[in-house]
C-alpha cells in the first residue's frame, strides 16, 4: 500500500472560518510534507516534519498551522485565510527525511477561499 | 541556487509515438530524481526514482535516466497512449534538504488518438 489519502477532497471556506485539512499514511514513513500548489505552477514546500516533530517551516504565515498528532497522522489547521491562499494543499511522505527516499503524494484538497 | 528546469512546456504527439521529456539541473550533487505524474486538478504519482548511483530505471512503458556530470534527466515514454496525457513533473532531492523536493514547471502532454 503505498497510499496518502487527504480529506477532504474540496473545501469552500470563509475569510472568518476555521477548518482543516487532513492527511494520513500508513506506510511506517517518518517524514511527512504539507506542498501548495496554484494553477500551472510546481507544488511548493510549505513544512516537513520528522519524527512527529516540525523539521521545517518555510516562512508559512500563521494563519497555517500544522500538526502532526502521530506518526501516521498529519494535520493543517487554518484560521483567517485570505482569497489568495486558494489553491491546491498536497500532504506526501516518504520512509524518512533525508535524500535518498521515494516520496508520495496524496491526491489533495482543493481549497477556494470566498 | 538549485534549480530545475523542464523543456518543452507542453508536447503533443499522436498515439503510437515514442517520445523523451527532458529535465535539467544546475546542481549536479543531486541525491535523486523523481518523476511524476499529475493529472488536471489531482495529486502526483509517483512514477519513477532515480538515486545518483543509478543510471537509469525502467517501469512499464517509461524509462528514466539521469546523467549527473551533464545535469540532465530524460523520461522516454513508449508507444504513447491517450491516456498518458498528464503534466509530467521532475523533481530533484540535495544532500541536506531535510527531503525538500526541487520541482520544474512541468510537460504537459497531450497524445492525440
């Protein structure tokens, strides 16, 4: 199995909600990877964490907060986002952080933010 | 600065032809190279993963390789389908990253029947 599942698929929110996006492996990997992605562009790196514990934050604003409950377990919990953060938020994990691991990826949550 | 860069943007072939995707590195301590697949609006698949001690892998119809010394890396796709249309996406890992993926911009691919 060699699977990341996101839920949910898509989600319409508000400038004032609160909701989450939710990824899940059960692969035994120990890295696991929040991407954004917009329209035509690359996905780009938003966090990392290792071991249930944050490696790498890439100057996320922090109306992004994520969290990683366990090893199988990754969370991005958003508060007060902006028309601008619409986009496509792909989770992926690999067997550990480090370079020599295949990486896989969820199939992601398409956010509109109204 | 480590960069990735992918030529032509997009390809459009008829059914049955061969074809090679190229991608290009400036950094040539890559660890790895990783292909993927995305299809309009979904996730990436993972096609195929390169390590720098290798020279090449094969799956399927797709065959990657990665030249380190020239900082290139090709996906020759066999016979192509309709239903290989997809952006097709490289992405390097570096020493030290923390497993960062370095991606390009993309192929898209449209094989016409």
């Amino acid at each position: 199995d060699t699977e990341v599942t996101q839920t949910p698929k898509h989600l319409v929110m508000g400038m004032t909600n609160k909701k989450s996006l939710k990824c899940e492996q059960h692969m035994g990997h120990r890295a696991m990877y929040w991407y954004k992605q917009k329209a035509k562009k690359p996905p780009e790196l938003m966090f990392v964490y290792s071991y249930e514990k944050l490696s790498i934050n890439e100057s996320v604003p922090s109306r992004f907060s994520p969290e990683c409950p366990n090893s199988s377990l990754l969370n991005l919990h958003l508060h007060a986002l902006q028309p601008e953060d619409s986009a496509l938020y792909l989770c992926a994990s690999s067997p550990m952080v480090g370079a020599r691991t295949e990486a896989f990826f969820g199939q992601g949550t398409r956010l509109t933010v109204v | 600065k480590q960069e990735v860069t992918q030529i032509p943007a997009a390809l459009s072939v008829p059914e049955g032809e061969n074809l090679v995707l190229n991608c290009s590195f400036t950094d040539s301590a890559i660890y790895n190279l990783q292909w993927f697949r995305q299809d309009p609006g979904k996730g990436l698949t993972s096609l195929l993963l390169i390590q720098s001690s290798q020279r090449e892998q094969t799956s399927g119809r797709l065959n990657a390789s990665l030249d380190k010394s020239s900082g290139r890396s090709t996906l020759y796709i066999a016979a192509s389908q309709p239903g290989d249309s997809a952006t097709y996406l490289c992405a390097g890992i570096y020493g030290g990253s923390q497993g960062n993926l370095i991606f390009g911009k993309g192929t898209k691919l449209s094989v016409k029947p």
